[in-house]
C-alpha cells in the first residue's frame, strides 16, 4: 500500500512539473510564436499601406503644379482647350470568324462566302460600289 501511495504521490509531482513547465515554458513560447507571425503580417500590411500613401503624395506634388492639373483634367474630365478637337479611338474587337455548323449559321456562313467570293472579283455585285 505504500508503494501504491508513492507511486500515485510520484506521478502527482511528475503532473504538476510537467504542468508548471507548460505553464512557464510552452504556453508562452507558443504565444512569442504566434505574435511574431502577427507581427510579420502587420509589418507587410504597414509597408503596402505606407506604399499607397507614397503614390498618394506623388500624385498631390503631381496636381500641384499647372501641367499636373492640365494632365488631370484631359484625361479624367475629358477637357480641350478652345480650338483642339477631341477624337477618341478606339480598337475593333477581334469578331468570331467561325460559326456553328446548325441552321440559320450556314446561311450566314454561306452570305460570308459569297461576299468574299465577289470582293476578290472586279465584276461581282459589289464592283460599282468599290470605287
């Protein structure tokens, strides 16, 4: 019975040890750990931030003088000065050159053959209008 008690008595300060230990040890290096990982992600988050404010205060310098505010307003606003002529341009969408092989495509397809057919021909239907 004594032995019981010793054994049960060593195993309770074995608990308590290990107990104190993760107490003073594992809980708060696992919490240095993680602030450290929190830390690095604020950080990163700090320097994206301070990055936006840069181009911020590029842009106010930029907006500052007269060529900055002429800049902003030609290409945000859309302004021209008396005189100037505002054309925009802008590029033809690449169109489809194949259809579905199913009815009412063919017809179209077909169409597309024919007029393409009389393009390349001087005497087609379409030679009095290509002048």
């Amino acid at each position: 019975m004594h032995t019981a008690r010793r054994i049960l008595k060593g195993v309770g300060i074995v608990v308590g040890l290990a107990a104190l230990a993760a107490t003073l040890f594992v809980l708060p290096l696992r919490d240095y750990f993680h602030q450290n990982a929190a830390m690095a992600q604020k950080k990163t988050q700090f320097e994206a931030l301070a990055d936006a404010n840069e181009q911020l205060q590029i842009d106010i310098n930029r907006l500052n003088t007269s060529d900055g505010v002429i800049a902003a307003a030609r290409s945000e606003l859309g302004y021209v000065f008396p005189g100037e002529q505002r054309i925009q341009l802008l590029a033809m969408p690449a169109l489809p050159t194949t259809l579905p092989t199913t009815w009412p495509y063919t017809l179209v397809t077909d169409i597309l053959r024919v007029r393409a057919a009389n393009i390349g021909s001087a005497s087609g239907g379409l030679a009095p209008l290509s002048r």
